[in-house]
C-alpha cells in the first residue's frame, strides 16, 4: 500500500472517529437540553445552537427560551425567540411548534407593552392552531381595547380546542357586551358560572352578570349577584349605587 493511500485512510477514519464523537456528543446534549432543567440544561441547548442549523437549531433556542422564561430571564428568552423566527417556515418545525413560538413571542411582547407586536403574533398563532387559552383571550381583549367587538366574540366562538374557565366566558361576555348584545353576555356568563372556581373569581364572573342583568333590566336577578360579589369582595364601587337604583325600581323603597 503506497504512503498516499495510506495518508488517505488514515484521514478518513480520524474523520469517521470525529463524527461518531460528535454524533455521540449531539445526541447527550439534546438530551440534556429538551429534557433537562436549569444550567446544565441551558448548556446544552447552547451547543446545540452553536452547531446545528434549520429546524435542530430552532428546537434548541425554544427549549433554551423556556428556560429562559422559568428563571424571568425574559430579555434573553425574547432574543432567543426572535432568532427562531428565520427558521420559522422550516418544513421540518412541526405547525405545533410554531404555533408554540408565535405563542411566547406574543405573551414576551405583551410583557414589553409592544401591543401591535403581540397582536401580531397572536393571530400568527391562533392561524397556527394554537391551543393556548392564554392566547386567545390576551388577543380578543387587545381587539375589544380596540372596539373590534365583532372579531373578539367570532375569535371566542370559534375557539373550540381551549379550555374554557371564568376569564374566557367574561371576556366573551365583554365582547357581546361592546355590541350591544346583553342576552348573548346574559348566557356566556350563565355558563361561566356553572364551572367550579375560587370564590373570588366567582365573585367578579357575578358582578359581571349583576351588570349584565341590571343592562337587561333583570333587576331581581341583577340585585342577586352584585350582592353576592359585594359580599364575596369583589372590587365593585358602583355597586352600591346600582343596588339603591334597583330596590327603588323594585318598590323596595
């Protein structure tokens, strides 16, 4: 065997052995990164970002954005995010993932106070098929801020893979609200209330519905649950006023 043949060899399995090493050290570090906590975890997920590129690349700064996120790290987890968003159109980065992505960057935004960002970046995930409750009501209350009632309570109505709690049946019932539309707030609020929650999140869903009730001239009803929320310490200064308003009307006085 000639030296130059030899030289070739001998070249191709250092290559060889420095893949396997490399191959072997990838797949530690993705462990490490997507199933691991704190520095060590981060670490990984850094030397995976150094190295791989696409969808590998875009899987490590998520992981490392969470982490991020969980020790309120949020400047660095909103720089992470933003590097994804080159990567974000990968054929290989699962719509899930994206939807995931477009998530955190509208909640990081919000934290920013960068409303138009995070509007932005909702509706990005809502198109995603986020699941998400967060999402979708951080989204129909910036639309309802707005005075778009329309698109909140159709963005609500069509949300029908979240969990639906208290915050949701109130902000819908805001958005009916905005339109003039007190018997369908009426009946998002009814159903509200049959969900099980805390007693002070049932007292602000029922001076929300004592509101609602007053607007529809429900005025036993109306009297009923402002109380309640009064007694359950819901903030409600106008409650007092409003309660005098409906005895009077009730023949109370």
């Amino acid at each position: 065997m000639n030296i130059a043949l030899k030289g070739i060899l001998v070249a191709a399995g250092l290559a060889g052995g420095a893949f396997a090493l490399y191959s072997s050290a990838t797949g530690t570090k993705k462990k490490d990164c997507y199933g691991g906590q704190g520095k060590p975890a981060m670490d990984a997920c850094t030397f995976l970002i150094k190295w791989q590129q696409g969808a590998g690349k875009a899987e490590a700064l998520y992981k490392r954005s969470r982490l991020y996120a969980v020790q309120e790290l949020y400047d660095r987890e909103f720089s992470d995010l933003e590097a994804i968003l080159p990567f974000i159109k990968s054929p290989s980065l699962s719509p899930s993932r994206r939807a995931e992505v477009y998530a955190a960057l509208s909640i990081a935004a919000g934290r920013k106070r960068d409303q138009a960002a995070a509007m932005k970046y909702s509706e990005l995930a809502v198109k995603e098929g986020t699941a998400d409750p967060q999402v979708y009501l951080s989204l129909a209350g910036a639309y309802i801020e707005a005075s778009r009632f329309q698109e909140a309570a159709a963005l609500l109505e069509g949300a029908a893979g979240i969990e639906k709690k208290h915050p949701y049946y109130n902000t819908l019932a805001a958005a009916y609200g905005g339109l003039g539309n007190y018997p369908q707030a009426y009946e998002a609020l009814k159903t509200g209330l049959t969900v099980n929650a805390p007693r002070p999140v049932l007292a602000e869903t029922a001076k929300h519905m004592g509101l609602v009730c007053f607007e529809l001239k429900r005025y036993k009803e109306a009297e009923l649950y402002l109380n309640y929320a009064q007694k359950s310490g819901a903030e409600c200064p106008e409650c007092p006023l409003l309660l005098t308003t409906i005895r009077e009307s009730l023949g109370d006085y």
